[in-house]
C-alpha cells in the first residue's frame, strides 16, 4: 500500500474520535410562559404575589441550566427583580409580592432583562397580562345639618355620590347630624 493511501485510511479512521472530542451546545432559549397571580381579584391595598413561570429549552442539548433575573413591573413602574435557576429544558417559578392600587394594570415581566445570557432568541422575553383590582371602599361622612362653616346648608351628597359611582368605586354613607359627634371608630 502507499503512503498516500495509508495517510489517507488513517484520517478516515481518526475523523469519527476527532469529532467525538468537539460536543455542540447550542444556546439556551428562554421565555415567560404564563403569569399567574396568587389573587385573581384583589382590592387596593392587598398584597398579591405575581408569579411567572419562566421556561428553559436547554439549547441543542436539552441541559443546559441558567440562572437569570426576571423583572417585574406594573403600567411600567418597577416592583422587584427575583433571581432563579432553571434547568435545562424544564421551567422554574419566579415570585414578586405587589402591593395592589385600585384600576385595571397591565402587569409586565422580563426574563434576563440585561441580556446577560446568550440565546438562541433574544426577542421572547418578556409577557404580559393585564389584572382588575377593586377600589377599596369610601366611608363617606355627610353633615348637612350644619351650617357648612357658617353659611347656608348645602345638600353635596348626590354630587359625590354620584361621582363616586360613575367610576364604579364602591362607599358607604354616615348621616351625622350637626349637634351629634362624628361616628366612633367602631362605627368606622
């Protein structure tokens, strides 16, 4: 046989080993795959805790595991940032208690914000979802037997009330009358 063709044999035999040695990792992919929150119809000054199931592909090879930050925001003002670790091709739960305002939000949470982690798509970060929190209800004080700081009594509760309905904020209404003392806290 000639050298040439010995060589030849020789890198056909060795070119499966040298590519065993190389193993290809393809880069992660990670997203939002559902917000959740721990109640779905909270009022103005509850705390309800958001909680984003983020998900791992575990790029080419199903394994590779992160540890990334996910953000949290409500109509755009920042709540908090929680950091996790997720397994390759699996999901992991990140959790950030909110303090609750009265309206409708839109709550938005972003997965590796900084983008400090390479992926294989870089524009699936982040999700969205909107939640209705009630108002708290208005204890509305009504004194129109006084004189109204001297001048003449003025009947104001439809105008409040009114109002007060018209954005569908729930109240209840104490009738005092200008010789008695305001409600005690137990009323309240």
């Amino acid at each position: 046989m000639s050298r040439k063709l010995t060589a030849l044999l020789l890198a056909i035999l060795m070119l499966p080993f040298s590519a065993m040695n190389v193993v290809a990792v393809g880069e992660p992919d990670l997203w939002i795959n559902e917000i959740s929150f721990s109640d779905d119809s909270p009022t103005g000054g509850d705390t309800v805790t958001i909680i984003a199931e983020v998900a791992n592909d575990g790029g080419d090879s199903g394994v590779v595991s992160v540890t990334t930050n996910v953000t949290f925001y409500w109509d755009n003002n920042y709540i908090g940032t929680d950091m996790i670790t997720i397994p390759g091709d699996n999901t992991a739960d990140a959790e950030m208690d909110w303090e609750t305002v009265g309206g409708t939000h839109t709550i938005k949470v972003i997965v590796d914000e900084e983008n400090a982690i390479e992926e294989s798509d870089e524009d699936n970060n982040e999700e969205e979802e909107d939640i209705n929190v009630n108002y708290p209800p208005i204890l509305f004080v009504d004194d129109d037997d006084s004189e109204n700081n001297g001048g003449f009594s003025l009947e104001t509760d439809p105008y409040y009330t009114n109002s007060l309905e018209n954005i569908s904020i729930g109240y209840d209404t104490i009738r005092v009358g200008s010789s008695e003392d305001g409600p005690d806290i137990d009323t309240l």
